[in-house]
C-alpha cells in the first residue's frame, strides 16, 4: 500500500505527490523520465513549514543524497538529463558520487545579488552550484536555439553605410556560458511564493528549454512551490512534482490549475 497522495490535472500532463520523495520516486517506472530537476533541501537547518532541514550528521545527509539520486538516474530515460542543485558544502560530494553514475557536461553557478548577504568576517556566499548530467554524452536534448543570449564582444566595426560615421558594438548570439546570473526571489515579486529558498522561473525556463522538448515529462522530487512544473507546463511539457509539505501541496495545485481532480493512492491497495 502506497503512503502518499496523488494529484493530477484532466489533462493527466500534470501530476502532483504529495508524501516522501524516497518512496514516490521507489514507485514510478524506470527509464519514464526525460528531464529531472533536484533541488533538495541542503542540509544547512533552514525550516520549510514543518520541516527543518538538519540532518543528524553530514555523513547521513549525503547517504540520503544517494538514495534519491540512485532513484532519479534508474527513472532517466537513456537520452535523459539530471539537474541537481545542492550547497557549496555539499556538492563536492555529490560531484564525485555522480561521477561514477553519468557524465557530468557542465557544473554551472547561479550567482546573484548581494544585498542578502551580510558576511562580516569571511566573504559571504553569493552564488549556488548546478550540476548539468546525462547518461549518454553522444545522445541527450541540448536545444542550444532556444536558449541563446545576446554576446557582446566588446569589438567594434565601421559601418557599411558611409554615412554613418560612429562605430557600433558587434552583437551576435551565443549559448550561455556556465555562470549564470538570475536575480533571487523576493517578497513582493509577481512570482514569490512564501518560500525561503525558490528559485526562479528564470532559470527553470532556460533548464526545461535546454534540456526537453514538448510533451517530455519533467520531474521535480522536491518541488516546493511547484516551479519547476509551472514552468514546464508554461513551455508544454508534462510535469511531475513531489512534495512533502502540504502547504507547499496547495501553492502547486493553485499554479498548476489543479483543483478536485485527484486520488488518494493511500486508499488504493
């Protein structure tokens, strides 16, 4: 008998759980999944509702990071993709571990502004590390057209039209480098959430857009406030997310339009 709850959309493109990711993730079929997006809590006691994310030990931390990051990489698809997200403390660890399970093509650093960051004696932490794995290096989506930035090299040419004397900068468009700067989500943006650590829509757009095409499922074992899923069903792709706390639940059944439309898998055998 399943111990958590399952909510989903008519379309049946979006599923909510509601229980431990451990046991949800013990429940889907292997090789399902094309993209998954893992932001787990980082073990650093910052509190989410009612849960407080402090484990006893680092050791048992990361033996929990295992557990669920063996399940994400049975539930990827061959071409499938694995964004995990984690502390700077944390990910050389889960760096080495994956290692040895998929190919690491990019470790990537979301850095941001400053003004939450109030160090006084240590220079304070403003950026959070992604790592980007697949299971195959010759065959996964990397859709580098949807996700171009405008490059400014600095150079500049003379104008083919003689008339205008004044140089211009040469733009061109390229694939965004590692480091990545999107703005943290604060209170009294449009899309906050009553959350202490989501992320924003921003950089899952440009994740969901690289790394999926339409109508790919989208996972996200620690969904939060269900941004990832908004995202992908903004960008048409389907979506399951998992969550513990059910104050989280209701934010991800409001953002995904899910309203009665749901069964308890506890009461099903």
């Amino acid at each position: 008998m399943d111990n958590f709850k399952i909510f989903q959309s008519q379309s049946g493109e979006h599923t909510i759980f509601h229980g431990d990711a451990l046991d949800i993730l013990a429940s889907l079929p292997n090789e399902s999944i094309d993209l998954i997006f893992a932001d787990p809590p980082y073990n650093i006691g910052k509190k989410y509702a009612s849960f407080v994310d402090k484990w006893p030990s680092d050791e048992e931390y990361l033996e929990w990071c295992q557990k669920w990051l063996l399940a994400c990489i049975a539930l990827l698809k061959p071409h499938g993709s694995l964004y995990v997200m984690a502390s700077t403390q944390s990910m050389p660890f889960l760096d080495i571990f994956l290692r040895n399970k998929l190919e690491i093509l990019s470790r990537i650093v979301w850095y941001y502004d400053s003004s939450g960051v109030q160090a006084q004696k240590y220079f304070g932490s403003l950026y959070e590390p992604i790592l980007h794995c697949v299971k195959d290096a010759d065959n996964y989506v990397f859709n580098t057209s949807d996700i171009l930035v405008e490059a400014k090299t600095g150079a500049q040419r003379q104008l083919i039209d003689y008339r205008k004397a004044v140089p211009t900068v040469y733009n061109s468009q390229k694939v965004p480098g590692n480091v990545w700067y999107f703005p943290r989500v604060r209170y009294r943006m449009s899309e906050y959430e009553k959350h202490p650590t989501q992320k924003p829509e921003a950089l899952l757009e440009r994740i969901i857009a690289a790394s999926s095409n339409t109508g790919d499922v989208v996972l996200d074992p620690f969904s939060g406030t269900f941004t990832t899923c908004a995202v992908a069903q903004k960008l048409g792709r389907r979506s399951m997310g998992i969550e513990l706390e059910e104050e989280y639940i209701k934010i991800g059944l409001r953002r995904l339009n899910i309203l009665s439309n749901y069964k308890d898998s506890s009461q099903q055998s």
